[in-house]
C-alpha cells in the first residue's frame, strides 16, 4: 500500500501583505517614538539632560524622577482637578447630546438639515480664537478660577461632536425595535433608556472617550481661565516646572507620562466599542 504525503501548507506571503505589515510597524515605531524619548528623558539626571555630547541612554538610570515630581509641584491636586473637571464636562455632554441626537435622528422637522449644518459648523472654531470673549463671558458670571468656568466651556465646546455622533449612530439602528416595545407599553423615554442606549453603547463610548480626552488635554482656556494651584489642571499645573532661569525636564517628562497614564487606561476600558463608534452609520 503506497502512502501519499501531501505538501504542507504554508502561509503565503505576498508583495502587499508584506508592504502592509512593514509600513504597520513603521507607522507603530513613528507612533511611539517620542514617548519613547520622554521616557528616557524622565529617567535621566539632571545633569545629563543638559550634557554635551548629549546621550540618547540614560548612563545612569533615576528612577525616583517619577516620585520628586510629586514632591516639586502639588501633582496630586492637579490631576485631581483634571479628572473632576473633565469628568463632569464629559458627564453633562452626554447628559445633553442624548436626547438631543435621538430626536434629531427620529424627527425629520423643518430645518433639520440646518441644524446638524450648524452643529457641524461649531466644531470650526478652535478654543483658542475665542479666548478673549470666553474670559469675558466667564468673568461676568464670576466663575473664573472656578471648577466650574472650564466644566460648562469644554462641556459646550464638545457638544457638537458628540451629537453629530451619536445622531448617526441613532439612525443606524432599526426603528422597528423601538415600535415593538410601543406596542409592549414603553414609553419614548422608557425605550430611549432600555432598549436604544443599550444598542448604542459603541456610540455612547466614542462620545464619552473623545469629549474626556478633549477636556483632559486643554490648556489654553484653563491657562485663561485659572491662576490657583487648587483649581488648575494638570496641564496648567506642569508648567510650574518651567521657570524663568531653567526648565526641569527630567520632571516635567515624569509628570506628562502620569498624565497620559489616565487617558491609556479608560481607552483601554472602552476600546471594544469604539471601533463600532466611530464607524456608525456607515453601513446600512
């Protein structure tokens, strides 16, 4: 009796495949290469910061970098102040866009299309060209150098998105489940609450992380809008470190990478939606 050996099967490997995952991993190398250099950065003495020749390597590795930074500036308050501020604008954004997106997204009213024109025509104007009228309108309200001020101005500059956002998410999903659950005694909110949001927890998630990073990463309005450590974020906070005379950077890389290490971990929590959010409405 002859036995046949059948070849292997091996992977092919064609020209694109490998083109694509060369330029992945180069596109990844671009991607990580600065945090990279802020790391090592924050891992170096002072001394060697400013050495010449400069060293790519720390010669010797400071770790405790990462606890002084704690000890120069009041981090602690400032990330604090960060996460109630971002935390609270991202809550009332979310708070707000929902009903506004389902409406927007279950009504065909007159101006509809104007409308959503408008929302998408806010997101035009950068923070930063309005600074002047932001600090005067916050100054009226006495709510300068309050947690306040800066919760309601990232809450209203972030509006926009998340509406237009989860309008289209709204829309994707078939009205036919919302008129089952009519017929079963649910009211409009009952449904919005049990069955819509549900379904739109993708949508939800991209709105959510996009409005908080947004808030988180701010500077100039808070920079305008506050002058106390108590009620600075961390943005503002850090540049405590930059003086006059010197700029202690192995501290002020420390303390950007803590910064980040927020933001990593909610993108990390909610990742396995937003990919879904961010695609909403694209297909149908």
């Amino acid at each position: 009796m002859t036995t046949i050996l059948l070849p292997k099967r091996h992977k092919r490997f064609t020209g694109k495949k490998v083109s694509l995952t060369i330029s992945a991993w180069v596109l990844g190398f671009l991607f990580f290469a600065p945090y990279f250099q802020m790391l090592l950065t924050a891992l170096k003495p002072k001394e060697e910061i400013t050495s010449i020749p400069p060293t790519y390597f720390p010669k010797k590795w400071a770790f405790e970098n990462f606890i002084n930074v704690w000890k120069e500036i009041p981090l602690g308050t400032f990330i604090k102040s960060s996460f109630i501020i971002s935390m609270s604008a991202t809550l009332i954004v979310i708070f707000i866009a929902v009903p506004a997106a389902y409406y927007v997204a279950r009504n065909n009213f007159r101006g509809r299309k104007v409308f959503l024109f408008l929302v998408l025509v806010t997101q035009m104007f950068a923070p930063t060209a309005l600074v002047i009228g932001i600090f005067r309108e916050i100054a009226k309200l006495n709510l300068v150098n309050t947690y306040l001020g800066l919760i309601l101005v990232y809450a209203a500059f972030n509006m926009a998105f998340s509406i237009w956002i989860l309008s289209s998410f709204f829309s994707s999903i078939p009205q036919e489940i919302e008129e089952a659950a009519w017929i079963d005694g649910c009211s409009r909110v009952s449904t919005l609450v049990r069955i819509v949001l549900p379904l739109s927890l993708p949508g939800l998630a991209t709105a959510f992380i996009f409005t908080f990073i947004a808030a988180w990463n701010e500077f100039v309005i808070a920079l305008t809008l506050t002058s106390s450590p108590e009620q600075e974020p961390l943005t503002v906070g850090l540049t405590a470190l930059i003086g006059f005379y010197q700029v202690q950077w192995q501290y002020l890389f420390a303390g950007s990478l803590i910064a980040i290490v927020p933001v990593v971990i909610l993108f990390g929590l909610i990742e396995k939606w937003l990919v879904g959010g961010l695609t909403a409405g694209s297909v149908k």
